[in-house]
C-alpha cells in the first residue's frame, strides 16, 4: 500500500468482511515495518462496533503467523469509565476479538484503567505513555509515539472520545485526558481519550468506517474540511492518514 505524505490515502471495500481483511492487511504491514524499522510495533486500538470485524480477522492463522506478537506493544485510543468486564469496554471487545487468541505477552498490553477515578487513570496513562515512548539514547529517529493509532468514526463526528464542542479538542499539552459528564453533549458514561496532539504525532493513522449509518458524516468530513468536525482535526504531523471504508460509508461520497 503506497503512502502519501501529503494528503489522506483513501481505500474503498466492497463490504464489511473484504474492509475487516484489508484492515487486517494493513495491520500487518504496518507491524511487519515497525519491527523491521525499529524492533517493536505499537499500536493504540480503537473502539466501537467497526473495528471488532477486523480484529476478529487479523486473529485468524492466515494472519497470527506472520508476527512476532511478542514485539507488538497493545494500546487504546480511548476507553469509557467502565471496569474491565463491562460490555461496554473497548478493552473487553478487543480481549474477545483478539487478545486471547495471539500469543501478545501480557505484559505488552497497556490498559486505560476505566475502573480507577477518570483522572487518576488519564494521568496514569500518560505517565506509562511518556515513558514508553522515550526510550533513554534512542536514536533520534525513533518514533515519538505510536506507530498506528486505529480510529473509527462517530455519526457526530467524534473520533476516539473527542466528541463535538468538547474542551478535550483544545488540549494542546496533555496525550490523555477524562472526559467528564459536564462537557457537550455528555457521552453515556466518562470517559478517557488520546488527545489530538497524542494521535497526530504517530507515525500512521488509519480510520475504519462501516455502513450506511456513517455515509453522511464521513462525507461532511471528507468533502467539508471547513466544518471542523472533531475526525477532521486528526492530521498526522509527521506520518500519514488512511481511510480505509466500505461501500455503505461510501454511499454520500462524490
Ligand atoms: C468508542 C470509540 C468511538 C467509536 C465511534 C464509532 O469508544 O466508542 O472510540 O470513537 O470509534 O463511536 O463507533 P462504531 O464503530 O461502533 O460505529
């Protein structure tokens, strides 16, 4: 999959499983380069419903084998303020998708502590993010932070926790902050998100958009860029922006 530096590179899928193999695809290219590049993989998973499918298919043998799982380092983008088990955890959904079905040392799995007080866990995070990422005499070349931050697409807008009108958008210091009740519209349950200079910073970011429900947002996004709508401040400084969607989410594009 060639990369454009300047502009997003935007790929279209039939349906939701050939969009969840070519996710699973990119996936895989992307750790194969990371490690090859710098011996390690980090990725900052996304949440939701969309990306479940490709996390279901990046777990089949035709993929497992072709990692070195033990050199793939497992964040999140975000994570609603729910303990562990909850149905509502987007740790919880990648556990059943993928984590217990790769051979990823547990200790390679950083978790956003849904079930501590919200800003306790979002400076918890970021203090383990800060420290992974700055490795003592690295090289100047390494990475600053993740080298793929996956992220799916609200039909407001929103990407990882960023919601519409939040002061969360503002944050131009902190990689991780709570979203609390009092910020509009309050989300169903607190929340901890990567903030925009967190995302923007990695080296490949790559949205996954599915179904016809998103058709209208993901053209505003896609054709309005004046709109400011919270997916449309993800610009990567330094690396480069995928959209990888499926024809459904494809529906209201020119
Ligand atoms: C979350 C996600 C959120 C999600 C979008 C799209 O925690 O819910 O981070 O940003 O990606 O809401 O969700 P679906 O994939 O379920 O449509």
């Amino acid at each position: 999959m060639s990369e454009h530096p300047a502009s997003p590179l935007i790929q279209g899928f039939p349906d939701p499983e050939s969009l969840a193999f070519a996710a699973a695809e990119f996936i895989t290219q992307a750790a194969q380069s990371a490690i090859q590049d710098h011996g390690r993989f980090s990725v900052a998973l996304a949440g939701g419903n969309t990306p479940r499918l490709a996390y279901q298919r990046l777990a089949m043998p035709d993929f497992i084998d072709r990692l070195d799982w033990k050199k793939v380092q497992i964040f999140w983008g975000d994570e609603r303020c729910v303990p562990a088990d909850s149905p509502d955890s987007n740790f919880r959904m990648a556990k059943e998708a993928l984590l217990d079905h790769v051979p990823v040392p547990e200790e390679n799995i950083h978790i956003l502590h849904g079930d501590l007080d919200p800003e306790t866990a979002a400076l918890r995070y970021e203090t383990e993010l800060r420290a992974f990422f700055r490795t003592p005499g690295a090289s100047d070349d390494r990475p600053t932070t993740f080298d793929l931050i996956l992220l799916g697409l609200g039909d407001d807008g929103h990407t990882a926790s960023l919601f519409p009108g939040s002061p969360a958008l503002s944050e131009r210091e902190r990689w991780v902050v709570n979203v609390d009740h009092n910020q509009p519209p309050p989300p169903l349950v607190p929340r901890l998100t990567l903030t925009l200079p967190a995302i923007n910073a990695a080296m490949r970011i790559a949205f996954l958009v599915s179904g016809r429900s998103k058709a209208e947002i993901l053209a505003s996004v896609l054709t309005h860029p004046e709109e400011r709508i919270p997916a449309q401040l993800v610009r990567p400084a330094h690396g480069h922006l995928f959209w990888l969607i499926d024809q459904a989410a494809a529906a209201d594009l020119p």
